[in-house]
C-alpha cells in the first residue's frame, strides 16, 4: 500500500454531501514534474462479493436520490467508514498521471494507497480559489491548470462539451422551487479528473486481460454540421443529443467517441453504482493478487444492472414529475414559452420540448393545433390531468 498522507489532498463536493468517493492531489517529483493524484475510495475491501451486503448491493444497482429521499446502495456503516472526509485516515484506489505538455497521458499507474484529505471544499469554495489564485493554494490551481489541459487536449480527439445550463428541483417546505445551475470551473475539474481516473482503469484492466464493464458510444452525426446549423439556438445541445445515439456497457474495449477516448470505464463512485464497484473490485484484485471475476460473471452483471437502471430511470421520471406537477400547479402562469425540440409519438401528441426560464428539458403532451418546427418557440399553458405526463395546451 502506497502512502501518500504526506500529500495536500482536496476533496471537492457538493454541500452535505452523502457519499464522499473522489479526492485528488499534486506531487511534484524533483521540483519540476507534476504528477496528478486521483483517489477514490475502496469499499469493495469491506465485504466479499456474493456476500449479503454485496448480493443488496447488486440488486439495488445504485444509491437512489430523490427530491425528497434518499436510499444508499450500500449499508451506511459501510459508506461511513469508506466515505473520504478532512483529516480522516482512508484507504483508496488512486492513480498517478503525468501529463504530456499538450495534455495528453505521459505515463500512469494505479495503486493501493492511504490518504488523509486536508481540505473539504464545496464547489463555491474550490471556484473562489481557483479564480484568486492564493500562493497559499498553489497545489489547486496546477491541478486545475492539468486538468484543463487534458479537457483541452480530450476535445482534439472529438470530446463533446454540452455547454448548457442545467436545473434542480427542490422542495422547501412544500414550496417546489426550480433552480437553474450554470457550470463552474471546478465542477469542471472534478469532472474531468473522473474521466480521466475511468481512462487509465480502462488501460489498466485491458492491458492486463481483466473483464470489466466497458462503456462505449459512437457518434451517428456530423456534430460539426448540426452545431453550426444551429448555433445561435438554446437547444443546440438538446438537437445533438437526438443525433449522436446512446452509449453501452459491453465487455469489449471499443471507443468512447464524446469523450474523445480510446476505451472508458466508470470507477469513480464505487459507493453508489455497482458497475464502479465492480471494477474497482477488479483492480483491487489485480492489485492484491486475487483472482478477477471472469467475463461471464461481469456479463451477467451487466445484464442484471441493465434492467435494474430501467427501473431506476422510471423511479426518477415518476419522482420528478410529481414535484413539476406541484411546481406549476402552484406557478399558476397564464402561459409559459417552450422551444419545440421533436416529436416523441405524434399520434399520442408526446413532445419533447425545452423551457428556456428553467433550462428544463422535459417530454410533455402537447395540445396543438398549428404546425410545430423544430427550434420554434411556442406558448403554451399547463392543463392538470391524470396522465404520467405534465400536459400543455397551445
């Protein structure tokens, strides 16, 4: 086990966070060479697979989080012991990279190691030092200044950013409130330190013959050509998506094309998705001399989290569209201005459209009686039904 407690390790994370799986650091070797930490946290060390906490684990896929509830995958003496905290002695998964000058992997390797976070910041905290830039801090800024780079570097190589607002939905004492969210840099950074940490796993376990659960997406359009076509548009990104096709978890090591990776996995959040543990239970063997799950194993996994996340996926549309329903009940607008998107089923008037004063992508019903163009805005009003969809009228 490697120690690195002696490093500056910055946990980033939203508020009162649940379950805290991802910190990273800055080493530098010889005064000069920069080497950037991942850690993640190693539940998959405190329980065997096929154990009853594991077997729970798998048939849950995932730690649920809901408008108003929140159901952990994993026991919560489990994630209270593996969750990375300030000043807390943990045990991780991490990975070291060295970074070419034009952001591109020099040389990697992944590890056992211990850490001992010294800072826990909320993502407003990491932006205020990243834009002051203290001498203090120092260690923060290069590792915003690699990361960057490799973001940079990753968009050479096809990697698609969707620069688009985002929204949350939240209950405040009954008052249903939705909150528009615009990208910062550091949420940028931690995003792109965990699609980095899930590149070099992929290298990792493909060069060594291990199984795992890849993910891979190929593009089915000229990203180019619809960007420009719409550029000056606010659903731009949302056109794209209905374009570019869906990616998929297979055993065979393909490319991740939006990512601009060769092959990609996910192992950042072993706490709260099963495939991440899965794989990081596969690199920890590999580490510790165990012998891997073989690829029927990981293939039955992959089919069995398949359906799980259908369900998943139902259980947060249904959570979702109570809390909207509430939402514009209680709003009470005489109308509200949607930018028209596509139709969904026609015959059944299922529309995905976009409302731009909540950065809201959303499939309603859709009463019309005109013709409907893609990136038209149109008002409309909302009509209480009984349907599973909220329903709008022109």
């Amino acid at each position: 086990m490697r120690d690195l407690t002696n490093l500056k390790t910055f946990i980033i994370d939203s508020k009162d966070p649940k379950e805290v799986d991802d910190a990273f650091s800055l080493e530098l070797i010889e005064g000069k060479t920069k080497k950037l930490w991942i850690h993640i946290s190693n539940p998959c060390k405190l329980f065997l697979i096929d154990s009853k906490i594991d077997n729970d684990a798998r048939s849950k896929s995932s730690s649920l989080y809901l408008i108003d509830q929140y159901v952990p995958m994993l026991p919560l003496e489990i994630i209270e012991k593996a969750n990375l905290k300030q000043n807390k002695l943990s045990e991780t998964i991490s990975a070291s990279i060295i970074f070419n000058d034009d952001g591109s992997i020099n040389k990697y390797e992944i590890v056992e190691a211990k850490i001992i976070p010294k800072y826990q910041l909320t993502y407003e905290d990491a932006e205020e030092i990243i834009e002051l830039e203290p001498k203090e801090e120092v260690e923060i800024v290069e590792i915003k200044n690699l990361l960057i780079k490799s973001f940079n570097y990753r968009k050479t190589k096809g990697s698609i950013t969707f620069d688009m607002p985002s929204y949350k939905i939240i209950n405040n004492n009954g008052i249903v409130q939705i909150n528009n969210l615009q990208k910062s840099i550091s949420q940028t950074i931690v995003s792109e330190s965990m699609i980095l940490m899930g590149y070099v796993t992929s290298l990792y376990l493909f060069d060594n013959n291990i199984a795992t659960p890849y993910r891979t997406h190929k593009i089915n359009c000229d990203v180019q050509q619809i960007l420009d076509k719409y550029k000056d548009s606010e659903i731009k990104y949302s056109i794209l998506k209905q374009y570019m096709g869906k990616s998929y978890i297979t055993t065979k090591a393909n490319k991740h094309e939006s990512l601009g990776l060769l092959k990609y996995t996910q192992c950042t959040s072993p706490l709260r998705r099963y495939l991440d543990l899965i794989v990081q239970r596969q690199v920890f063997n590999a580490i510790t001399n165990v012998k891997p799950l073989d690829i029927n194993k990981i293939n039955e996994i992959i089919d069995l989290t398949k359906t799980k996340q259908s369900e998943i996926n139902n259980i947060y549309k249904n959570d979702r569209l109570k809390y909207l329903n509430i939402f514009f009940i209680n709003e009470k607008k005489s109308y509200y201005k949607i930018i028209f998107i596509k139709w969904i089923n026609n015959k059944k008037n299922i529309a995905l459209v976009y409302f731009s004063e909540y950065s809201l992508e959303l499939l309603i019903i859709l009463y019309i009686s005109i013709d409907t163009y893609t990136n038209k805005i149109y008002k409309v009003k909302y009509n209480i039904n009984d349907n599973n969809l909220l329903e709008f009228i022109h």
